[in-house]
C-alpha cells in the first residue's frame, strides 16, 4: 500500500514515532509519504521539521505552507502539492485536519484530478457540537459536507465525536473509533532519569501527586489545588508541570499555602514527560467541560497509566473511555467527589497499587504505538 499522510503535527519526530513508524515495522510493504508544513505554533512553542532516524526524507517531506498562522487555514503551493501527489501515486490518502480546513478541501481536490482511485480518509476529534456564527457556520458546513462526498472513512479521537459525526454532520459511511498517536513501551520500562530524579528530590517514601499539561481553566487545576487544600493534614506533596494563563495564580496564591509540598515546573518536552510520570504516585487529569471545549483525549492520562501510576480524572469528555478500568472517574467540577478521590488514593497504597497494576495493563493493550499502528492497518487494509 502507497499511503499518502497529510497532518501538521506529523513534523516531530514523537509524533512521526507514534504511529507511522511502528506501521512500517508491521508492513514491510507499506510505502509512507508524510507531508507537513515546515513549522507551526503550538501553545507551549513553535514547532520545526523533524526526521524520525527510523525514516528517510523521501517519507516525511515539509511544504512550504500559505496562511500558516492556523490549522483551519494553511494549505501547499498548489503546484508544488500537485507535483508530489502525481509522482507519490498514493493507494491511500489519510487527512489528519478538520474536514472543513483549506489543507483537506486542497488534498481532495488534486486527489480527484490525479490520483481518482485512491481511497480518502479523515482523523476529527470535535466532540462538540458548536454553532459558530451564520456566516462561519455556513462555510464551514459546506466544506465539510464536500470533503466527505468523496471519504471513505473517518477515524473519530473519541465516542462522542463518532456520535456528532453522525448525528450532527450527517456522515454514514464507515467510521471507526481509534487514539491518534500510540506512546512507545520502551519509554516507559527504563527507570526516571537521574536528571528528573534529582530536579524532583523525591524522598523514599514520599508521595508525590502530579499534573502535567496546559495550565488554563478548563483543565481544572485550581479544583485540584483547591481539593487538596482540604488534605493538608495527610503527607503529600504536589508536582504541577506545564505553562499557560494560571501560572501566575499557581505562584502568587498557591505556593504561599502549600509552600514547599508545591513544585512547580515550567512545561517539558515530549521525550521527558514519561520520567516526570514515572515519579508520581498518583496522576491528577481534573478537566472540565466549557461551551466551546470539552477533553477529547488526555494524552498525559494515556501516558500516566503506561508509567503504571494510579490515576483520577474528572468525566468531561472523552476521559471515563481513556482510563477503563484504571483510575477514579469523579464528577466534573464537583470538589468533594474530586477531594474523596485523592483522600482515599493518599490514605490507602493497596488501592494506588491495585489501580496502578489495572491503569498498566489498560494502557499496554490500547495505548502503545504498536497496538494503534496494527489498528489502522487493519482499518486502511479493509479499504
């Protein structure tokens, strides 16, 4: 199979390593062709071209992108992109973007002047059914509805996006619910590096409690901190990693309360954050839904229960179907559930340990990047 990749975030290597490798090392004839912008911004930096050592840059090619400030909005040269489709060939075209988006409205339209037998597919994660302004609304809903006259599958983040797919944006053909990106074991076997070890100066016996992601409202950090003000009479102390609007709320209200059992970190790059994780004792995901977002996967939750640590996250979203069996599930923004939660997990290491051995097994049969990249073969085969 020829397939043809087109996703912004495909341009660093942890992503690159998340799946496309791993599908590659399961099909010895997959031929891969990823396409990405050259760079692109995201909340914590701006992300450049990157190469996997397990690909060459025959299979991951930047293009120089137009009206890259957004997602919704890049899209190639047309004639360079023409170009490098007609020479590709692909079986298979895999469009990791909103449907609505200028680079998925492009790639179906060259896809259907040079390359018509190849089959279309589409990754969404909206697990919201928002109502943008009439005009916007409008563009958006024809886009859309022209991207999927010609897709033979979407592949949905989440149940809920599945659901809207459907129900919402009235698209009936095949369509499959499966993670994006998978998280390599190997990450997640070896012990913390002696650089975090020492950063943390976590003590035998100590149990550290952690938050790893952007720090805004939605991702429920003030209720964390707010829940655990109520258990400052047990032995704890609390690592917050990440960056965002509530750093300054963390360093001026928080730190003064919980002194010294607060440790606060300015966010870390992909490859450190399963040594961060390995750490923890207990693994805090306390989001919670707003008119416009909801959690559509976690993936810092995904990554705590491969490190094997006990996990609570709150029900927004797609976070109850991530965790399974390996965690506390407690109603969204409901402060005594979150605070019972994180009292009996302090109180009782059979309980962290039991749902610590539960969140490992989860993880290694859904999250590694060899179990996601067997699911879209199998998925992209059918096809």
């Amino acid at each position: 199979m020829k397939l043809l990749v087109i996703g912004h975030s495909y341009l660093t290597i942890f992503a690159q390593e998340s799946k496309y490798v791993s599908m590659k090392q399961l099909d010895e004839n997959l031929e891969l062709c990823i396409v990405t912008p050259p760079e692109y911004n995201h909340v914590f930096k701006r992300y450049k071209h990157e190469i996997s050592q397990h690909l060459n840059p025959k299979e991951v090619i930047p293009l120089k992108a137009l009206l890259n400030q957004s997602i919704s909005t890049y899209f190639y040269i047309p004639t360079q992109f023409a170009k490098l489709i007609k020479e590709f060939n692909p079986d298979h075209i895999h469009i990791e973007e909103d449907p609505h988006s200028f680079i998925g409205i492009e790639t179906i339209l060259l896809s259907r002047i040079l390359c018509k037998d190849a089959k279309i597919s589409f990754f969404i994660w909206d697990n919201l059914a928002r109502k943008p302004k009439f005009s916007l609304n409008v563009i958006k809903k024809v886009l859309t509805k022209f991207s999927f006259k010609y897709t033979n599958l979407v592949i949905c983040g989440n149940t809920e996006a599945e659901r809207l797919l459907k129900e919402v944006k009235n698209y009936y053909r095949k369509s499959l619910v499966l993670h994006q990106v998978g998280l390599k074991i190997e990450d997640y076997e070896l012990p913390p590096s002696a650089e975090v070890v020492e950063k943390l100066n976590k003590q035998d016996g100590e149990l550290l409690i952690g938050f790893i992601g952007r720090l805004v409202p939605e991702k429920g950090i003030s209720l964390l901190l707010e829940a655990l003000s109520k258990l400052q009479e047990f032995s704890w102390k609390l690592l917050i990693v990440g960056s965002g609007i509530l750093k300054e709320e963390i360093e001026l209200k928080w730190k003064p309360i919980f002194k010294d059992r607060l440790l606060y970190l300015d966010a870390v790059s992909h490859e450190t954050v399963p040594d961060y994780l390995k750490c923890l004792d207990i693994f805090v995901l306390p989001s919670y839904s707003t008119t416009l977002w909801k959690e559509q996967f976690g993936l810092t939750l995904a990554q705590a229960m491969m490190a094997g640590v006990a996990c609570i996250g709150s029900s927004s979203g797609a976070i109850p179907e991530v965790i399974g069996p390996g965690g506390f599930i407690f109603e969204e923004c409901n402060l005594d559930s979150l605070t019972f939660a994180l009292k009996v997990l302090i109180i009782s290491s059979e309980e962290r340990a039991k749902l610590s051995k539960k969140a490992k097994e989860f993880a290694y049969s859904n999250y590694t990047n060899m179990a996601v990249a067997q699911a879209y073969l199998n998925a992209f085969s059918e096809m």
